[in-house]
C-alpha cells in the first residue's frame, strides 16, 4: 500500500471549484472502541469523547451498520493554502 503521509490534496467547494490545500501529516487505524478523547476532540464536532462515539454510532448505523470493533481510518490534517476568493 501506497504512503500516506505526506500526502497533499485540493478540497472543493459545493460547486466543485478548489477552495483549500491540504496535507495529511497522519494516519491512524484503530476500532472505534480504541478512538482516544485526543482524537476525537481534534475533529472539532463534539466536547467530549462519548457525545463523538454517539454521533458517529448514528452515523454508522443509518450509513449500513455499526460494531465497536469496526475499523477505522482516522487523519489528522494541516491547512497549507485557502484558496477561496476573498471579498
């Protein structure tokens, strides 16, 4: 399998135009059970770790099931470049 990190990538807007530059500076594999409250936090969505598990348990189950012990790719990512138009 392919490195990836580093790895740089353009996220688009809605309309499919370029609108940042980003580069993945790390990836974990783990269970959703071994998804720490550092990692959780550090997507921004939740307080705490339980309301990120109930959330993303949702998630799962609406998006075709859900195990504690299901794998997980979970990237960390730094901005580089905001590429939307100013003003």
């Amino acid at each position: 399998m392919a490195s990836l990190v580093p790895r740089r990538d353009i996220v688009l807007a809605w309309d499919g135009s370029p609108e940042l530059v980003i580069e993945t500076v790390e990836v974990v594999q783990c269970r959703f059970e071994e998804v720490t409250e550092a990692m959780a936090l550090a997507e921004g969505e939740n307080d705490d770790l339980e309301g990120w598990r109930k959330d993303h348990r949702d998630y799962f189950e609406r998006n075709g099931g859900f195990s504690s012990e299901m794998q997980l790719l979970w990237e960390r990512f730094v901005l580089l470049e905001d590429l939307a138009p100013k003003g």
